[in-house]
C-alpha cells in the first residue's frame, strides 16, 4: 500500500483518502458488474412469467431466478453498501482509511465468495431460490460461498467502525458526527447482527450439505434465516435513507427539520427490526397466532413509524430549503422548482415517493396477520419488495452514482440528456411493475411459480382473464425496467470508460479537517432547520389517506375470502 494521500475534489469540496477512494471504486464497480449479471437474469424471469412468452424451460427458469434474486439483493446492493460505508466515514468525516490492507482481504472474500456462489448456481442442482429453505439442499459450494461473502462484508463494517476512531482520534470533525454518518453506522450496526444471523444458520446448513450433522429444522431455519433476510433490507432502507439526506444536503443546501428527530427514528430501527421480521413467518405453523399478531401488528409499526418520519423529514427539509431561496408561492412551487432535470434529485425523489406509497402501503397490508393470507406466496410479494428494493434501495444507489461520476471517479458524465431520462424510465416503469404484480398477486397468481397455466397437471385451475392480462403487463413494465436499468449501466460504465478526464484536486500528505463553505458542507455538519413545511404536510395526508383506503379495501377482500353465510 503507498503512502496515503488527500485530495480535496474541486466540484464538492469533498475529500477524498487515496486507500478509500480506490477501496469506493472497486466496490462500486463490482457492484454494477453484479447488477449488469442480476439484470441480463431478469430478462430471462420476465419473459418466462409473461404468458404469451413463456420462455425459459422450469429448470432454467429456477436457476435463473436462484441467481437473479442472490445477484441483486445480496451482491449488487451489499457491494455497494461497502462502498458507501467508506465514503459516509472515511470521506464524510476526512479521515484516512483504518486497515486498508484488511478492508482489501474483506474485498477479496466478498469478490470470491459471490464468484463461487454464481459458478455454482450455474451449473445446475443449486436451484433454491435465494431463501434457500431446508431441506432443499444446494450444492456445498452454495452456501460456502455465501458465508465467505457474508465474513467478507463484516470485515467491512469492522474496517468502518475502525475508521470512526480513526476520525474522533484524528480530531478531524467537531461535535457529533454528520447524520449522513450516523445513518451509517445504523445501517452497520444492523448488518453486524444480521451477519450473524446469517452465519448461525447457514453454517449449519453447510455442515449438513457436506454430511457432517443430518439435520437443520425447517422451521427453526425459516424463524433465523429470517432475523438476516428481515434485518438486511433493514440495513438497505438505511443505507438508502442516508443517501436521501446525503441528496437532499448536497442538491439544497437542506439540514434536517430537527436532528433529534432524524437521529431517533435511526435508532427505531435498530430497536425493532428483529421483531418486525416475524411477518415473513406468518403462514408458519409452530409459532402462536397471539406471537405474530404482536410482533406484526404492534412492534412493526415502530419501524415503519421510523420510515414515516424520514419521508416526512426530507422532503420537509427540501421545502424549507427551497422556501428560503423564495419558492414561497402556494404549496409547491418549492417542489415544481426542484431541479427535476438533475438525475442525482430525481432518481432519489421519485425513489421516496415510490418506496413510501408502493413499497410502504403494500408492506403494512401484508404485514398484517389477517390480511397476509390473501396475498401469501402470491406474485404479490415480489411486487412490493421490488417497490422497496428495486425503487427504494436501487433507484437512490444510482442517483447517488450520478453524483459520483464527477467527484470519486473525476470524469465529465457522458451523455447527460439519457442521464436525465434514466431515473423516470427506470423508477416509473418499476412503479408501472410492481402495480400490476400486485394487482396478479391480489388474483391468486403464484410467485416463483414457472408455469400459470399449469398445464399437465391433475387438477386445473381456471384464471379469471384478468390474471393473464396483468401479467403481460408485467412482462411488458419488466422489459421497460430493464431498459431503464441497461440504459444506467451504459452511463456510468460508458463514463467510467470514455468519459472526460476531469481535475480531481492536487493530492497532498495531510488532511485539512471539514470546512463550512463546501457546497456539500450541509451533509457534513450537524443542525436543524425548524419546521414549516406545508406542502409536505399536504403530502403527508394523502398518503395518510391513500393508506386507510388501501387498507380498508383489503379488508373488505378478505371477508368475501369465505362466505359465511
Ligand atoms: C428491471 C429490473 C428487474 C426486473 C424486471 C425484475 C423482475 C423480477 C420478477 C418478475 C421476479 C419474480 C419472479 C417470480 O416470483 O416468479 C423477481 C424476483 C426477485 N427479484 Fe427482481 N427484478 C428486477 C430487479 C431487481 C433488483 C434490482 C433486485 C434487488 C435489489 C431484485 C430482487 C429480486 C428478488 C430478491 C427476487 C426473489 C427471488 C426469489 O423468489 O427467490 N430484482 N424479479
Ligand atoms: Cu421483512
């Protein structure tokens, strides 16, 4: 490892440690190359569940979805999250790098361990879906390279915490660190206990791929496996909601209404996020109904409490930035003079809005006990956590990538006019897919399922017409996801590769502690900025409104689920 240097980036006066800026670069990059190999997949899931299509044969079809699904929620989003971890300490709070050699061996775990579990997939026999349950069994080489993977991202969080104590020894901030940073080492101290999680139960599963134990209960498999699967897309929402901070600071000039109260809804979520993962076990027998109805209906909402509060406080901070630049006319003129032609804004607007109304409605309607038996295991599914995974956590990466270009990887973005498009094309065609893949999941279409026809088999089932004609849409929003996605990756690797060389600010031996006058200095400092945000109030209650209908209608579909009479 050379000596490390500063460089202060002329654009957003960020300043940026030679070992973590290369550290950003190769984790980011990585994590388009999985998202590149997650999305050719997709085509592949998409034009099998499209009827008319139908292409894929059911094993390919499994195996493609095996892969798609680990490809994307695991590799593409935790490989970036690394990247982002580096940036929120390291960057954010001008410090060097801790242990950048150890940061590099966690790297090398992560990149071996995704390699082996994708070979694996692909040759076949491994097909277990990403929740990979018992007693289905996968290859050893399956699970051996998810556990490398998995070590591999919590040396990353450790060499996060290290650089912490790098700043706070260093002296380079004043006062609490930024709650960008803050928001980090929730989403760290989260991924820690969902590591391992992860490792208590894929350990064993790997002792009984290899014929060492004879035995992994299904249900106790299904109960820890989803303390990590719950809890990881904890760390997302995160990660995701730091970055909105991160936007709204970098794109405004915004500080939160109230730090306080940004700081405490992080918090909730490290308090409840294990309870709230009690509604992926709400078909389960084994655990009581007064259990889940406790866990789903009352300790959940603490968490969603704390999403609500972000998707109030941002845009709310948006406004009151916006305000005091003199967009004081009516309710929105501070929002229709948001700079909808930069994709760094968009992309994470239209991925709040859309995480909120889509993936968070929809998330309570089946996170309630009652209600879930009228969607569990349908299509419906997938449609939310694509809201949430997909518009939530990957539309921000990407518009925090759009920022990137210029000030971690100093080059002019190629193609700025596709670049304003992307967000849109990319955000509201998943908006368009994850809508229809509720409304089939409301008809009963099955996820993870190859064939809706089920032709050949003993008993038929005859779909009401409607339920192929969702799912032609959502074939056809897939294909326009796709685009939206392909046409992400072009810009930033296309930029990467071809773009301008841009000044990236001299290197020096010494750091310089955070200065007040950065553009980006917002995202770095620590303040409120009080509280009057009538617009956001307004949107505020029609979501409020949206939720109670929504709620209430399914409701209603579940009491016509059995007559009674
Ligand atoms: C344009 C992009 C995408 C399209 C068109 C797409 C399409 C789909 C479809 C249709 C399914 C459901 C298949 C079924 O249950 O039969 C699926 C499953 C899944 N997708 Fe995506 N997807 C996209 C992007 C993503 C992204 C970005 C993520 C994660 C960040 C993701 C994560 C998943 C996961 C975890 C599953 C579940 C796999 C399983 O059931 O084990 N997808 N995808
Ligand atoms: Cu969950």
């Amino acid at each position: 490892m050379s000596a490390t240097t500063y460089r202060t980036c002329p654009r957003s006066g960020l300043q940026f440690e030679s070992n973590a800026e290369t550290l950003m670069v190769v984790n980011a990059v990585t994590a388009v190359v999985a998202l590149l190999v997650g999305g050719i997949l997709a085509i592949g899931v998409v034009l099998t569940r499209w009827p008319a299509v139908h292409w894929l044969a059911a094993d390919t079809f499994y195996m493609v979805l095996t892969a798609h699904g680990i490809d994307m929620l695991i590799f593409w989003v935790i490989f970036f999250e690394i990247a982002v971890l580096y940036f929120a300490s390291s960057t954010l709070l001008r410090c060097r790098l801790a242990t950048p050699r150890i940061a590099w061996l966690g790297f090398a775990l992560m990149l071996i361990g995704a390699v082996m579990n994708n070979l694996t997939v692909f040759q076949g026999g491994s097909s277990v879906m990403m929740t990979s349950y018992v007693p289905m069994m996968a290859s050893p080489y399956f699970y051996a390279g998810l556990i490398l993977f998995a070590v591999g991202a919590l040396i990353g969080c450790f060499v996060f915490f290290g650089t912490l104590v790098v700043a706070k020894r260093d002296k380079t901030y004043q006062g609490s660190v930024p709650l960008v940073t803050f928001g980090a080492i929730v989403a760290a101290i989260i991924a820690v206990f969902t590591i391992a999680s992860g490792a208590i139960i894929l350990i064993p599963t790997f002792f009984l791929s290899i014929g060492l134990i004879d035995q992994v209960d299904p249900l106790i498999y299904r109960t820890i496996w989803w303390a990590f699967g719950h809890s990881s897309q904890q760390i997302n929402v995160a990660a995701h909601i730091s970055i909105w901070y991160a936007v709204a600071a970098i794109a405004f000039g915004a500080k939160p209404m109230s730090e306080r109260v940004s700081r405490g809804a992080f918090l909730l979520y490290i308090l409840f996020l294990q309870l709230a993962s009690a509604h992926h076990l709400l078909a389960d027998p084994g655990v009581s109904t007064a259990w889940k109805v406790v866990n789903t209906s009352y300790f959940m909402y603490f968490a969603v409490l704390a999403s609500m509060i972000h998707g109030l406080t941002i845009p709310g901070a948006i406004e009151v930035a916006q305000r005091a630049k003199g967009y004081n006319n009516g309710l929105f003129e501070w929002l229709r003079k948001a700079p909808w032609g930069n994709p760094v804004f968009s992309g994470m607007f239209i991925s709040l809005i859309g995480f909120g109304f889509l993936g968070g409605i929809s998330g309570v309607m089946m996170g309630t006990e009652q209600l879930n038996m009228i969607i569990h295991n349908t299509i419906y599914v997938p449609g939310h956590f694509h809201a949430t995974v997909v518009v939530g956590t990957t539309l921000t990466f990407m518009a925090l990538t759009y920022f990137l270009i210029p000030v971690l990887f100093k080059r002019e973005m190629i193609h700025p006019g596709l670049a304003k498009l992307q967000p849109y094309m990319f955000g509201l065609s998943m908006y368009f897919f994850c809508l229809v893949m509720m409304g089939a999941g409301t008809l009963g279409v099955p996820r993870r399922h190859w064939d809706l026809s089920f032709a050949g088999a003993a008993m038929a089932y005859e779909w009401p017409g409607a339920a192929y004609l969702m799912m032609g849409l959502v074939g056809i929003g897939g294909v326009a996801a796709i685009t939206g996605g392909g046409l992400y990756i072009y810009i930033t690797v296309g930029s990467l590769l071809w773009g301008k060389k841009l000044d990236g600010g001299k290197p020096s031996a010494h750091f310089t502690p955070i200065p007040v006058s950065a553009p980006s200095a917002a995202a770095q400092s620590y303040g409120s900025a009080g509280f009057a945000a009538p617009g956001t109030f307004v949107l505020a209650m029609v979501f409020l409104v949206s939720f109670v209908l929504y709620y209430f209608i399914n409701w209603k579909y579940l009491s016509q689920v059995w007559g009674l009479s």
